[in-house]
C-alpha cells in the first residue's frame, strides 16, 4: 500500500470522526426533535419511527384520468408479478436468481410512456424482505408518478452493501449465499428488459446510506449499465480509521451474522475494492447526486418518548461519519475534473424524510436530465 493511500485513508477517517464529534457537542438540545430513521431500513443501527411523508392515495391505479398511463404501459401485469398494496401502478415481483438460487422481490413501477430508462433505488442496512422503504419511508413511486422511467426497487438484502459476498450468510438459522451485485448487474436486466423494456445499459442508480455507497461503486464497476449515481448520506471511505470496526458491529447488531463473511477481515483487498474513495478516479466521468446533512436535527426530527431521544443522537452520529466521508471524498474527486453535484444539508440528520427531499433534488438537477426521462 503507498504512502500516499495511508494518508488519504488516515486523513478521511480524522475528517468524519471530527465532524461527528464537532456536531455532538455542537448540536442543540435534542427537545422537539424526532427519530432518525424507521426500524424498517435503518441504515446503520437507528431505529424508531419516521416522519415519513403522507401514505399513498388508495387505489390510486385504479384510474387512468391523470394520464399516469397513456400507453398502457403500467396497466399490464408482467410474468411473476402482482400489483403492490402501495399503488401508483407498482408491481412486486419475484425474480429467479441463479446465483443466489432463489426468487428475489423486486417492486417495479414502469416507466410512464414506455420509455427504456431504469432507475435502480437501494435500501439501508436494515432492509425488510416484504418491501424496499423507498416506497414506504419515502414516497419514490409518487416522486415518479409522471416521469418516464422505470423504478426498479429490489427487496430485502440487509447488511448487504449490495455486493457479491464472499462466503455465504446465516441469517436465523438459514445459509444464504449474498450475490446482489451479481444480481443487479447480470440477471435482473434481462428480466427487466424481457418484462418492462428497460434496457440494460440506460440505467441510473439511487441509494441512502449502506446503498448510496454501494449505488457509488456499482457505477464505479459498472459504467456500462449506470450512467448517473445518487448518493445520499452515504459512508464513502469504509476503510478509513474506526469504520472497520463501525460497520461490522453495525451489520452483527442487524443480522446476528459473521459481517466478515463480506469482503473477509479489515484490511482484506476487498475492503479497499468496496471504497468510493480509493475508486475515485474511477467516477470522474459519471454524473453523482451526492448529499450528506448538517447532522443537526431540523424540521423532520421531534422525538416524543426517550427512546426517540435515543434513535435522534445516534442518527446524529451517523449522519456526522457520512458527512465527514462525503467530504473527504469530495476532496479526493475535486483533485482532477469530475461531474459531480455535492449538497450539504444545514441541517438534517439520519433520516427518511430527508432522504426524501434529496430524491426529489436529485430528480430534477441530474436524474431526468441525464437519462432524458421527461414523461411527456
């Protein structure tokens, strides 16, 4: 390893721990503030309701007045899927991997007007395995409703990150192989484009947390498929100073599994192959949405009980340790021309409501511009 990585690796980690350290001590009082994150994908260990924006209008596919489906695009089930209870024309699927050797959930909105862009939207650390929170913590499939493009929002995947892991999993007795970046890059393309047309190489991708760093580095490994990335709150040096132990306690608190079973002990080469920081160079030429908040609590954030007290400090350590890495990554990428956005939040905290707010900016600054996915 060059002397160069040790000092970029060593002056990231300095950056997020003083930046969660600085704004712990200089947040105000946590009264009126709420809970970070919901329990259902908490992204590295908050849990506790959300402010969440306003539930679905029901049987809101039950008509086509609204024009949400002039083509009839939305209207007809595809093979091995059903409509979703959330509506706005979703559908959740079951998708055969090989590699995983079983069905994989995914919730699908079509695109509007038959159009052939994709928009890939990742979970946090605690994902569910019934629905993938971009449609229940935020509200991506009204964000999209008029838009041309094809939401694909796959199910379940906790502690994840989205990659291929290198032994399999024991999740509650159950031994699972983890091969999602295989999955995500090779054999869900070909169902959507056999399904919903979205081709395979007019793709973009969103995630918070755990799956804005992964969303970062499958563009990274996969220029071909992503041409635009979002990275919300997102932990961009895993390998800098203290994250090797963070995410595994992280991910054992979630899974009650082995986290090495992933990239193999700290240190390992996969660790640094998983880094949107040391893949830098590699990101340059890619459109990025990137975000990260003040991690002082604002408008999302009024905690009403002790346990939501509890839920807010810690969403404000982690939205510190994201901020901090996002900035070091910025610092890393603006060392050369790149075609990334950065917007830092004055306030804000881990959380879904702002999650919210970032996919609506990063709708309209970068995501339909770039995949040119204007619904008229």
């Amino acid at each position: 390893m060059s002397h160069s990585t040790l000092r970029r690796r060593f002056a990231a980690g300095l950056t997020a721990v003083a930046t969660a350290a600085g704004l712990v001590v200089g947040a105000p009082a946590l009264v009126g503030a709420q809970p970070t994150e919901q329990g259902s994908s908490a992204s590295l260990g908050s849990e506790g309701p959300a402010d969440a924006p306003p539930p679905p209008a029901p049987a809101a596919q039950a008509a086509v007045a609204g024009g949400e489906d002039p083509n009839n695009n939305r209207g007809v089930l595809r093979d091995g899927c059903v409509y979703d209870p959330v509506n706005f024309w979703v559908q959740l699927c079951d998708v055969y991997s090989p590699s995983m050797n079983r069905d994989i959930k995914v919730q699908v909105q079509p695109a509007r007007n038959n159009g052939n862009a994709g928009l890939y939207l990742l979970d946090g650390l605690r994902a569910r395995d019934d629905w993938n929170a971009w449609t229940h913590d935020a509200q991506a499939q009204r964000i999209f409703l008029m838009d041309n493009i094809t939401l694909v929002m796959p199910v379940g995947g906790q502690v994840s990150f989205y990659s291929d892991w290198e032994r399999p999993i024991n999740l509650g007795g159950n031994l699972l192989e983890y091969k999602y970046e295989t999955f995500l890059t090779e054999e869900l393309p070909v169902y959507l484009q056999n399904e919903f047309g979205v081709a395979p190489d007019n793709n973009a991708v969103a995630g918070l947390s755990m799956g804005g760093s992964a969303a970062a580095m499958l563009a990274a490994d996969h220029p071909d498929q992503f041409k635009q990335a979002s990275i919300f709150s997102g932990y961009m040096n895993p390998t800098a100073p203290g994250m090797y132990s963070m995410i595994p306690l992280a991910m054992f608190d979630q899974c009650k599994c082995d986290p090495f079973a992933m990239w193999g002990p700290p240190g390992s080469p996969a660790w640094g192959a998983h880094d949107p920081l040391l893949n830098a160079d590699r990101l340059r030429d890619t459109p990025m949405y990137i975000t990260a908040g003040s991690a002082i609590p604002g408008e999302y954030d009024q905690p009403g009980s002790l346990q939501d007290v509890f839920n807010t400090f810690n969403g404000i350590i982690l939205e510190g340790l994201s901020r901090g890495s996002t900035i070091a990554f910025q610092n890393t990428l603006n060392a050369e021309p790149n075609q990334a956005t950065f917007d830092y939040r004055t306030t804000g905290i881990h959380g879904w409501g702002y999650w919210n707010d970032d996919l609506m900016s990063a709708r309209t600054e970068q995501i339909l511009p770039v995949m040119d996915a204007y619904g008229h």
